[in-house]
C-alpha cells in the first residue's frame, strides 16, 4: 500500500507543479513581484495538503512566535525536498541563494528570477560572493528574509552534522537575527527514493539568536541549540510512530544518545 501511495502521490505532485506553472504563468509574470509569491505559496500549501490526503503525512508546528518581524535569516535543517517548500507560508517574502544552474531550468527558473532569487557559482570566490553579499543585503533591505540550510545540502535524520561557516559569516555581514528550525521530514521523504511514509512530525521554531555576537561563538550556539532540538524531535518522532522504517543514521543517533543518558546518570 506504501508503495501505491508514494507513486500516486509522486504523479499528481509534480502534475500539480507542472500544471499550475504552465497555466498560472502569464498571471503570474503580470503581477507585483510580492503579490506573485501567493502562486508558490498556494502550490506550497496543495502539496502539503496532497501529502496529507494521499500518503497521510501531518505535521505541526511549535514556535510560530519566535518568527521575527522584517529581516533575518530563516536556518532549518535539510533531509528532504520537503523543507525546501513546505514553509513557505509561514514567511513574509523569503528570498533563497540558490546555485546558478537552477536558474535555467524552464518555467522555475522563471519563477525564481521574477522573485529575485540570488544565484551563485558554489565554487565562486572572491569578487563574485562579494557581489552576492551585496544582491543578498539589496533584498533584505526591504524587509524580506534569507532562507539559508546551514549544513548545504540534504543529510539523512540522524547524520552527523556537518554545518558551513558560511551562515557565521553571513550572521555578521548582514547584522540580522537568525532563526534556526529542527525537524524530521527525511523520515517521511528520503532522500533518494520515492516512497513516502504516513506519520506525524513536529517542525520547531526556535527562539532567533539576535545579531552581535562573535561569528565563532553564533557558529557554536547555532550548532548547539539546533542539534539539541533535532535529538529531542528524532526520539519523540520515532517513538510516536512506531512502524516507520528508522534508517541506520537515526537508529545509530537514538542510541548514542541513550549512552550519554546512562553516561550522565552514573
């Protein structure tokens, strides 16, 4: 039945992508830049619904409060394509650094240059992330917000993490608040597969870290306040349902979490 599921589930997603882009588009590409983010975010909200319909994946939300109002940067862990859309909503006018080929592939990356994405060559140095920085603090001058996943790329539930300094420098660049989010869609969309688990899960919103600090001391509170979260959300996660598969960087986290419980208890 999982397996039924996740390909109905599959079609009618990237149908739902596919046609809502192709019909809305000459809407879209008419209206105010900020007023055509309701088109992604109305698709945002339909694939979380048509997961919830199809494959029966909910979530729910802790934090809401702790969004800032105006600019700052939005830091959640990434295991899934999912946290790449799904909290859209939730953000005023979010704006992405995103990697330069993405901006042409037909109809998105259309999309994204009509919201003012920020492009970038991963291996640039130099003059060319200066001119990023620079695009970056243009658009968070009019109030919107930076979504950067501090780790770069999507990490299975559990993984060791390996974070980028890259935000610490971008946390003392830009003089804003960051707000880092703990969550485990990867255990409901992996990465690398198209099956797709039912289940329920918590997003958590923690509190910003305000700007000021030292870029080395952010960097390890970031670490620390977001990882502690990220633990406490895979036992709750895997514990609340308990026939999703755990794969073996989340049954290997769980466990050497209950050694440092018994470690810290003798």
């Amino acid at each position: 039945m999982i397996t039924v599921r996740s390909i109905l589930f599959n079609t009618i997603f990237y149908a739902n992508l596919i046609i809502r882009m192709i019909v809305l588009t000459p809407i879209y590409f008419f209206m105010p830049r900020k007023a055509a983010y309701a088109i992604p975010k109305a698709w945002a909200k339909s694939s979380v619904w048509l997961m919830e319909r199809i494959v029966g994946t909910t979530f729910e939300i802790e934090g809401l409060e702790n969004i800032p109002k105006g600019s700052f940067i939005f830091a959640p862990k990434h295991q899934s394509f999912w946290d790449t859309f799904a909290l859209l909503p939730y953000l005023d006018d979010p704006v992405y650094i995103l990697k330069r080929e993405l901006m042409w592939i037909p109809l998105f990356g259309w999309y994204a240059k009509k919201q003012r994405m920020i492009p970038v060559d991963r291996g640039a140095r130099g003059k060319v992330m200066f001119e990023v920085l620079k695009r970056t603090k243009e658009e968070l001058a009019g109030g919107r917000q930076l979504i950067i996943y501090p780790e770069g790329t999507r990490r299975p539930p559990g993984a060791e993490p390996i974070y980028k300094y890259g935000i610490a420098r971008m946390y003392r660049d830009l003089n804003i608040p960051v707000v880092a989010v703990a969550m485990h869609p990867g255990l409901f969309w992996p990465r690398r597969t198209f099956r797709k688990y039912p289940g329920h899960f918590t997003v958590r919103i923690l509190p910003p870290i305000q700007p000021g600090m030292d870029p080395d001391a952010f960097f390890a509170r970031l670490i620390e306040e977001t990882e502690k979260a990220s633990d406490e959300l895979l036992a709750k996660t895997i514990a609340d349902n308990p026939g999703l598969p755990v794969p073996p960087t989340a049954a290997q986290r769980l466990a050497d979490i209950d050694k440092a419980k018994v470690a810290a208890a003798v």
